[in-house]
C-alpha cells in the first residue's frame, strides 16, 4: 500500500559502497519498499574525502537511470533521487566546496559525523561551514548514547536529526535501541529513514522495525516522521531555524 513515505537515507545504488551488491538486489529491496509503503527515497552513497565527488554523482545518476528503466518495465511506480550519506569530521579540515553533495535538487545535506568522539565539537565545526544538514542516525554516536539529551544542542544549531527504523528494534545494539526509543518518546526526532544496505537489511527493518514502530508513536506521527517533516525539508527549506542562544553560547 502507497502511504507516500519517504526514505532520505539508503544504499540502494548497486556495486556503490557496502550497499547493494547487484542491480536485482537494488530492485528487490524497492518491491519491499513498495510493499512497506514507500514511494520515494534517496539513494546515499557514501561520500568520503578523497572520493571525486563529481564522478560519484555522475555514476549516482547513470544507476538511477538504469534502475528506473527495470522499474518501469515492471511496472514498479517509484521515485529514486541522488544524494549522498556526506562524512564530516572536523579533524580534516575538508575544503572543497563541492564536497558535499545534497539531497535531489535541494541545498539539504545528510551529514554523519564520527561515532566516537565529542559530537558538539563536530557540530560547532559544521555549523561555520553555513550548510543546512540533517545529521544521520544520531542515535547510533557514542556520547550521545550515553547522553542522548546532546541531541539538543544539535537541534539548537538548526540541524534536523535522523534516526534509523532499525534502531528502534536493536539492529545496532541493545544501548543504541533503548537511545533510539528514547530521543522518540522526547520528540527529538525529525526524521526516520531505513539506512537499508542489502535485502536481508530490508526485511528485517520493514517488516519488524516499521511494526515496532506503530507500538510506539500513534499514526499521525508516524506519517509525520516518515512523510511530512522529508516534505517540508526537502521542498519549502526548514522549519526549525538556528536557536540564537546556540550562537551566543559559542
């Protein structure tokens, strides 16, 4: 069934990074997407420095071309963007403008920033560089799984936040679940996407990690985290503007 969710973090381009190993996988994973309720996602190769960014997008494109051709084929009605899961890390003093590549046509960037290590110094270096990013999976850093309150001081520099579905289940680990369940139940999150790397990946947080999900938050919110919050992001720019007072502390 089309609920029109949107996934902004997965890695559906085949043969790409550690996502999908062939372009029937790819497909695969899609019908499931489709089965889960999806309509859209963007497709979020890893993005390192040292990659040639402008090859990696041009490839991006050139396997999104290919698979939007099988699922027209089959039938399959599915919107399939490029993006980019972009690393960031402070200590690397990244310099190249177009580094960062960013959802589709939007100027919003999914960022994933080192999981060991004091988050808000990544955070305060992010915020100079003037990009509007959503961090990724956040629940997944190690200070904030042993403080996930943190959460908020990246809110307050006017990022958004993304959980994985897998999260909310134990994918990654007892203590990233009960952090996961936590930022929900506080209303901390923005947004869920999958982070789906391979077929087996999709199974599990579909099937258990979406249902789980019903357990927890009612139906409106639901489509807020998986629908809404993407649309509002992506098409009209942010809702959550930069908290002054996060300036002022710096």
């Amino acid at each position: 069934m089309n609920k029109g969710y949107v996934d902004i973090h997965a890695h559906l381009l085949y043969e790409t990074d550690d996502g999908s190993g062939s372009i029937e996988e790819t497909v695969k994973i899609l019908q499931a997407l489709i089965d889960a309720g999806f309509s859209t996602s963007y497709a979020t190769p890893h993005n390192i420095p040292g990659n040639d960014t402008s090859l990696l997008l041009t490839k991006s494109k050139d396997k999104i071309q290919k698979i939007s051709e099988i699922l027209e084929k089959k039938g399959m009605d599915y919107t399939l963007n490029t993006g980019a899961e972009n690393y960031f890390d402070a200590s690397l003093n990244i310099q190249d403008p177009d580094y960062f590549i960013p959802l589709g046509d939007s100027d919003i960037f999914l960022v994933e920033i080192p999981f060991i290590g004091e988050s808000s110094h990544q955070i305060d270096a992010l915020h100079k560089t003037g990009r509007r990013c959503i961090i990724a999976h956040v629940e997944r850093y190690l200070d904030i799984v042993q403080n996930p309150d943190k959460v908020t001081i990246l809110k307050q520099a006017g990022f958004m936040v993304q959980t994985n579905v897998g999260s909310l289940i134990g994918v990654y680990g007892f203590e990233i679940m009960k952090t996961a369940n936590y930022l929900l139940k506080k209303d901390l999150i923005d947004v869920l996407a999958t982070d789906i790397h391979d077929i087996h990946h999709a199974d599990i947080i579909l099937k258990k990690g979406l249902k789980r999900l019903e357990t927890l938050v009612r139906p409106a919110k639901i489509l807020q985290l998986l629908k809404e919050n993407h649309a509002a992001l992506i098409h009209a720019g942010y809702e959550k503007p930069e908290d002054k007072s996060y300036s002022n502390k710096r």
